[in-house]
C-alpha cells in the first residue's frame, strides 16, 4: 500500500492502514467484511481502508447504544457525566494537531484551517459539559385544575443518530456528542463517506476519557449504512447535518416509528453590501465568505449583492484580492485554499461553471481546474466569480458546494431584501452597512436562520444555529439545543 508522506506530523492512527468501525468500545472490522478506500484529494494517495458497514452493522451498533442507555450511564450523576465531558474537551484539545491532520489528509482542507478548529471544538463541549448539570423541569401552576399539584421531568431521549456530512468532519463530531453526553442519551455516529477518520480517533478519545462503552458508537459506511440508520425501529432521534436532498429522504424514513428529527440541511446564502459599508473589511470578507474551504460550507455566501453606486470598484478590489488568494498544497502554512474534497465534486462544481457560461455568465476570475506540478493530483478548481448573471441561472438558484461566487447588484434596501429571500434556502445572511437603521430592517427582514452584520461566518456554542425553508428545521448550538434530546414527562399529584 503507498504511505502518506506528511512526515513527522503523520497521525500515529494511519499506521493501522485499516481501520474498523467502533462499537460497544470496540474497533471492529463490518460483519460483512467489505471495505471502501479513504483518499487524500490533494493527492490521491491512499490514506486508509475502512470499514464498510450496512445494516446489519447498523443494528449492532444501535443495540450497543441501547444497552449503553439502560446500562449505568442512565443512573450516572449529572456531575459525573459533566466532568467526563471536561476531560473530553482536555483530551481533545491535547490531540487537536492529530484531530486536524486526519481532517486535512482526509478533506484537503488547508492544516492552517483546520487547527482552527481547536478553540471551538474546546468551547463546545464545555459549553454541553456546562449544560449537563442545568438540565430539570418546571412545577407548574395548574391553569383550571383545583387540589393538583403538577411538575416536568426531563428525561433523555435514548438513542440518537447522528449522520454527518464531509465539510467539517471533527467539528461536526463534536457538535453531535455534546448534547448527547449532556443530556444522557447515547450514540451510533455516521460519519460522511468521504472523510470517516477524525470521527474514529475522535471516538477513542470519548473511551479514553471515561465515557462507558457504547455510549458512543462510530459507524463509517455508505449512504446505504445512513439509510438503514435513519429506519432502524430501536432509533430514537436523527441529527442529521448533509444535503436537502437526503434530507428529504431521512423525514421519509424516520416517519414509520416517528423518530425525532432535526435536520441541518443546504443554503445559497446572500450576503449583501450597501454603498455604506466599510469596504477594507468587506471586500476579503465577501471573498472568504464563498472560498473558505473551497467554498465547502454549508453557511458559504454565495449570492454577493453589492449596492449599485459602488460595484465597480467593489468588484475591482474584490477580482484583485481573489487573485491573491493561495490555492494549493494543504500542508503547506501559506495556503489559504485546497483542493475540493472528490472527484465527484470536482465534476460537479465544474458542471455548474459551464452551465453559468452557457446560461450568459462571465467568469471574471477563475473557471477553471487547476493544473501543474502540485495541482495535477488533485482536485483544486480556481476561486471563481461570475458576474452578467441574472437569479434567474442555474448557478445563482442551486447550491453549488464549490469555490463559486455569483455576483450581483441593487439599487434599493427593498430590492436587496426581496431578492435576498427569493430562494428556496434559508440558512445565513451576511449585510454589510454603517446604517444601524438599514442594519436593523435587513436583519428582521431576511428570511434566514443566521444575519451576519459586519462579519461573516460567525458561530459560537451559545448561539443557535440552522435553517429557514428547506435549509432544515431545528437549531443547533444555544441554550435550547439539548431540548431536542429531551422528552418532557408530567407528573400529577392529586391532593385529596
Ligand atoms: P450528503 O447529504 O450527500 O451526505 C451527508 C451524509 O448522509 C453522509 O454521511 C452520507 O453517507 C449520508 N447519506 C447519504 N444518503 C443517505 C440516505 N439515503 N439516508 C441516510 N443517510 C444518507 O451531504 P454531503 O455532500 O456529505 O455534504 C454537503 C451538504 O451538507 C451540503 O448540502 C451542505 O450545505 C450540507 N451541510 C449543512 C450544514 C448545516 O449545518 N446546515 C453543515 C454542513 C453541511
């Protein structure tokens, strides 16, 4: 097998070159025995065999989550679960470096991004650790009813699955653990295809700090391994973050045994600047809005409406800061951008640029695959602009998950907010202005589940994120989060 050439810095996990699911605390190859191929796509070197579980696989997991649930970790103290998630967050800080190198390899995400990830992933579980022991029901003042007294119990859901997209791998691992350890339920975890690593060695991590045996559980396979987890009856939950495509698919699943469902779905996000705008700070912020991780971002804005009166020099800075932009080598610290996560993708992204200039659009930078000696291996397409483009094309409607940005113009704040919100989507915004009045009407009027005002891209484990329309349902991330893995029990007690 070729061996991955990162040096000193290549992850200890890679050197079993196959790598079994984990279950019950255990890694375990599929019963199956079948395996797929993991690659790195700046490269294509092979990084790791992994197993491939169905659903038969997916019913061994979900029974280890069962047995978890009704197992001690269902009459462990809030206190004790809290203080296994704070050494939890140690330890994944402690290994972040491995944590982000597995991600890099494995999504070609630039290092440099993905250690970013650190403080997050950290704040995360605290901010879940802090909200294991705030968890507890109401006494409740009867509206009609003499001589009762009534109260709530929480109660953990029991087990969730959790199915997760390629985009941000160790990110979203933690963002579904957290409100699982906090509330007490337990896990099987479906990490995407695409980029299973991080979530095993993110599991062992979980073992390592105490959490019991099954409480956890890593199944990497195919969508068909998501599909059979989104219908096992013994499921309880699904979060699912991934597509409004398989989106569509996992509501349909989960409606026989009426699973709890949140699902965090696609966007085509505007991000819109009014003549106002400090433009020093929205001029590479409306870039790295759309080419941050190769555009591979759920929340990535891709509609960029620039106020009339000053599109033409806004586009000028713009094409020339996105002509500055580093696209290559992810290892290598001055990268800003790598390649795109697959050949599938690559052949995607580069099927809705022909449509654009097919449908009338010019490439005002970019365009094109990238190649040359460091490109040739991989899958790194130019940061793209598009510009005589009306929101009528291909490209300004669906989402493209690339490096592509459609630009456009308006004259009024009502032009920009009609024109913002005529899309199927819903999940961010970004307005830049100096107006607070302006700031204010965006904000209320923007149909989206994220305003960003002066910023972009901002998340934080106290503030809810998700999505509007077919964006998703559900919010991720604030004080109501862990709801979403609670039921809500009354009890009555008749006074007589
Ligand atoms: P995807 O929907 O193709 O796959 C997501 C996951 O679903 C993978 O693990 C996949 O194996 C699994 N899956 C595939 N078919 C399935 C089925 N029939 N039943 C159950 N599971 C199935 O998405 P992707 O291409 O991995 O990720 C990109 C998408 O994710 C984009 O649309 C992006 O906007 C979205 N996303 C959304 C958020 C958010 O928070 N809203 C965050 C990140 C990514």
């Amino acid at each position: 097998m070729e061996m991955i050439k990162v040096g000193a810095r290549r992850p200890a996990m890679l050197d079993r070159p196959q790598q079994e699911m984990l279950i019950d605390g255990q890694r375990v190859p599929a019963l199956s025995g079948k395996t797929f191929e993991t690659r790195n796509p700046a490269t294509g070197e092979l990084l790791a065999i992994v197993a491939d579980g169905d659903a038969q696989d997916v019913d061994r997991a979900v029974k280890s989550a069962r047995a978890a649930f009704e197992g001690p970790w269902s009459r462990m103290k809030a206190v004790e679960r809290q203080r296994i998630m704070l050494r939890l967050a140690d330890l994944v800080e402690d290994h972040y470096e491995e944590l982000a190198m597995l991600d890099t390899l494995d999504l070609g995400a630039p290092y440099s991004r993905t250690m970013l990830g650190k403080a997050r992933a950290g704040a995360l579980l605290r901010y879940y650790a802090g909200q294991a022991t705030l968890i507890a029901g109401e006494t409740l003042p009867n509206a009609a009813m003499g001589d009762v007294i009534s109260h709530t119990l929480k109660e953990p859901i029991g087990v969730v699955a959790a199915i997760n997209p390629w985009n941000g791998p160790v990110g979203m691992s933690v963002w579904k653990a957290g409100p699982v350890l906090a509330s007490g339920c337990t896990l099987v975890m479906k990490p995407a295809e695409q980029t299973p690593l991080s979530a095993l060695r993110f599991g062992e991590l979980c073992l390592e700090a105490g959490v019991p045996p099954g409480v956890i559980n890593i199944l990497t396979g195919q969508g068909a391994a998501g599909a059979a987890l989104s219908a096992h009856p013994d499921v309880d939950k699904i979060a699912f973050t991934g597509s409004t495509g398989v989106g569509e698919k996992i509501l349909h699943a989960a409606a026989g045994t009426m699973k709890r469902v949140t699902v965090e779905l696609g966007g085509k996000s505007p991000n819109i600047v009014f003549a106002d705008a400090d433009l020093d700070k929205a001029v590479p912020a409306a870039a790295m809005a759309v080419f941050a991780n190769s555009g591979q971002i759920c929340s990535a804005g891709t509609r960029l409406f620039v106020q009339s009166s000053i599109r033409e020099e806004f586009m000028e800075r713009l094409a020339a800061f996105t002509r500055t932009i580093k696209v290559g080598d992810p290892l290598d610290p001055e990268t800003q951008i790598g390649p795109v996560v697959s050949a599938p993708q690559m052949d995607k992204i580069l099927a809705y640029i022909e449509s654009a200039t097919r449908e009338g659009g010019e490439a005002l930078v970019g365009g094109k695959r990238m190649s040359g000696v460091g490109y040739d291996d991989g899958f790194f397409i130019e940061p793209t602009i598009f510009t005589g483009l009306d929101d009528t094309m291909t490209i300004v409607r669906e989402e493209i998950f690339g490096p592509v940005l459609s630009a456009l113009s308006f004259d009024t704040i009502e032009e920009a907010l009609q024109r913002a919100n005529a899309t199927e989507f819903g999940l961010a915004s970004g307005v830049w202005t100096s107006n607070l009045t302006t700031a204010h009407r965006m904000a209320r009027g923007i149909r989206a589940g994220s305003v960003w005002i002066n910023c972009y891209q901002m998340l934080d484990p106290g503030v809810p994120f998700g999505g509007y329309k077919m964006s998703g349902f559900g919010r991720e991330s604030g004080p109501h989060h862990i709801e979403d893995y609670l039921e809500t029990k009354s009890v009555w007690i008749k006074l007589d």
